[in-house]
C-alpha cells in the first residue's frame, strides 16, 4: 500500500500497437482455444461451408452497415444483405481462423456488421482487438471519428463500451470538432445518465480542457440532476488535469473546478471523486487551495472527503499553514481514520519537523502513542525521506482504515 493511498486508483487507459498485435497472435496462433471464433467451414454434418470474408469483391461494391434486406428492397440495399451473409461468424469453441482476413479486410462501413458476432465473447482479449481495432481505424479524421461517437446513442452496452473506449484512444478525439460534439453530446439531457458517463469519459485523454469546457463540466458535475454523469464529469476534469499537469506542471485551473464540484456537489459520491482524485496528480498547492481544503476539513460530512482533503494538504507549499490546520482539526475530529489521515499525513507534510505535533495528536487520542513512538524511532535512526519512512513502519495500517469501502 503506498504511503499515499487512501482510495482506489483509476486505472490508466490507452491505445497500444502492441497489445492489439498481441491479441492477434494469441487469438490467430490457436493459443487460446476457448476464445472467440470464426466457423470458416463446417464439414461432417452434411451442412454446407460457410464463405470466408475477402478483403474486397470482385464487383467493387463496399458492404453496407445495414442490416439484412427485406423482400421488395431496393437494388442497393442488396450490399448490405451481402455484407451481413459474408460477416464472419462466432463460434466460441473454434479458433478465429479469419482473424487475419478480418484484420486486413474490415472498414468503417463494414465494422459494426463484421464485429456484432465477436461482441458476444467474454474474452477480454477479444474486445481489446476489436476497440484497437476500431481506434486504428478512426485514425485522425474528424468526419469518422463524430460517425463513431454518432454510434454511440444507440448502440447496446457492448457495442456502447468498445466504441467509446475506441473513440476515446484515438487521434482525431484531440480535435476540436470533435471533443466539442462529445461535450455536446455527453451534455444531452436526452440520453440517460449512464450513456452520457461513457460519452464524457472518451474525453480522459484530452490534453486540456478550454476554460469554457471546464466551466461546463463544472456545472454539470454540481448539477443535482447529474447523477452518475456528474460524477463522470468531475473524473474527466481530474484526469485531463493529470494530463496537464505532466505537460505545464500546472494544475491551478483544474484543482479550482475540483474544490468548486468537493465543495458545493449535493451528491456525496461527486464531491468525494472532486476531492480524492487530486491525490493521482499530486500538485503541490497554492495559498488559495490550501485554503479551500482547510476549509474541507470543517465542512465536508463524508469522513472519506475529509481524508482525501488531509492528503491533498499534505503537498501545500506552506507547510506550517498545514501542520497548524491538522492539529486545529484533529481534537474535534470525531472518525479515527480521519485521524490518521491528519496525524501521518502531518509527517509527509513537514516531516520530522511535524513531530511535536504529532506527539500532542497522541496525548489527544492515547491511540496513537505506539505509532509516534514509531515515527519518533524512524526518524532518530536518519531517515528523513516520507516514503522511506512509510516503509518502515512497523504497521502501515494499524485502525483498519486503509482498506475500509
């Protein structure tokens, strides 16, 4: 457990060449022979062999996205019927022989038709492929890239998932014609709330948000209507931050928005994700945001959120600000794992300068003196650094709080 952590971290996204080539070795090599399939043939049971997909037709006609052609179709609807007879097939008991086939011979056009089958699979390799596959072929153009996120209204949850992940890792999501409809669309109040997550998180990998951008989601997120949506929305703001911040080491506009959406959400489960994901960027604070998460400590009900605050006050620039808060906070301070929190986040802060501090949160709550003597001992034996001294502990996580949901 890292001396940092306090909540679960998000895991990271994005596109790898090299996972996708992956999955084909594995899923085309045969490795994997409970995974997703293609019947190219079928022999011994008098039915007849299914045709395998060619990369293009010898009438030049590109297959269509629609689906199977009613009686009494037009004679351009006779594509798509083609399209959708030739698409690959599932078996989850074979290998995927027309991996490659697919691979080499997939478009835009044809992606939905070709990929429905495979969607079935629960194979974790499989889907990866196929939003890799997607993503390559979005690429960096604008007009595909708004076709994609316009599949995303009506797509079901599995289409929905690959989609928005392909959409999300791609190129062209970087450009403004197209971040700008995700916003749009991702804002739509049309769309249930746990479609418009999804459509708002393909915007995670963005570089930046403008400040109109920002101002949106901001909005959004302290929306009491927002609900799951809302909570996306403060996600997004903490992840383009993280982007940011690795970019310009600046992470000012970004954390404003957070205290705006930790300090003044309704909905206990969006302030606690504007409050803790700061802890994945750890910028170090201003004046003004220390102040706005000293203020959290007095305010916030959720013991979680006033943890979370502790442990971003850990990284302030003025360190002696933070150990006058924590020892101010930590008498009242009702929750042990709060206490914690204030009292070990007090050595990160200030290191062994924190020390008589953290004696007198002993002498407050005797049950801390075992773990000040041993912060006390660590730091007599010339050990200074924080994360040396975490490890040193004799026990990281001695009231249990670490793990608590």
């Amino acid at each position: 457990m890292s001396p940092e952590s306090s909540s679960r971290p998000t895991p990271p996204d994005g596109p790898s060449r090299f996972t996708r080539r992956r999955a084909i070795a594995l899923l085309g090599g045969g490795l994997l022979l409970l995974a997703v399939g293609l019947v190219a043939r079928r022999g011994g049971d008098g039915v007849a062999p299914v045709e395998s997909v060619e990369p293009g037709s010898a009438s030049g006609v590109a297959p269509s996205r629609r689906g199977p052609v009613k009686a009494g179709a037009a004679p351009g609807a006779e594509a798509g019927e083609e399209a959708a007879a030739g698409a690959p097939r599932y078996d989850a008991t074979t290998c995927w022989k027309d991996l490659e086939r697919f691979n080499e011979g997939v478009s835009l056009d044809t992606f939905r038709e070709w990929a429905a089958p495979l969607l079935s699979s629960r194979d974790p390799l499989v889907r990866m492929y196929l939003k890799e596959r997607l993503t390559e072929l979005i690429g960096n153009d604008a007009g595909r890239a708004n076709e994609v996120l316009g599949w995303t209204r009506e797509a079901g949850p599995k289409e929905f998932k690959v989609f928005a992940m392909a959409l999300k890792d791609s190129e062209a999501v970087h450009l403004p014609e197209v971040s700008r409809k995700i916003v749009e669309l991702g804002l739509d109040a049309t769309l249930e709330p746990e479609r418009r997550a999804g459509v708002l998180s393909s915007l995670d990998t963005q570089k930046q948000l403008s400040p109109e951008v920002l101002t949106r989601l901001t909005d959004f997120a302290k929306d009491p209507a927002s609900g799951e949506a809302g909570w996306a929305a403060a996600r997004t703001i903490a992840r383009v931050m993280k982007n940011d911040h690795e970019r310009t080491a600046n992470a000012a506009p970004y954390l404003d928005k957070l205290l705006n959406i930790g300090t003044q959400s309704l909905d206990e489960h969006v302030r606690y994700m504007a409050l803790s994901t700061p802890m994945e960027t750890a910028p170090v604070l201003d004046a003004s945001a220390t102040d706005g998460y000293a203020k959290v400590l007095t305010t916030e009900g959720s013991p979680d959120g006033r943890g979370a605050a502790a442990h971003n006050l850990s990284l302030s620039e003025d360190r002696a600000k933070v150990l006058e808060t924590f020892a101010s906070a930590f008498e009242p301070e009702k929750d042990v794992c709060v206490r914690w929190a204030l009292f070990r986040f007090s050595a990160r802060a200030a290191g062994k300068d924190a020390l008589p501090v953290m004696a007198n949160m002993a002498l407050v709550d005797p049950r801390f003196q075992a773990t000040y003597q041993d912060f006390e001992r660590i730091y007599a034996s010339g050990v200074v650094d924080f994360e040396r001294v975490w490890l040193a502990l004799a026990d990281q996580d001695p009231y249990g709080c670490l793990h608590r949901d």
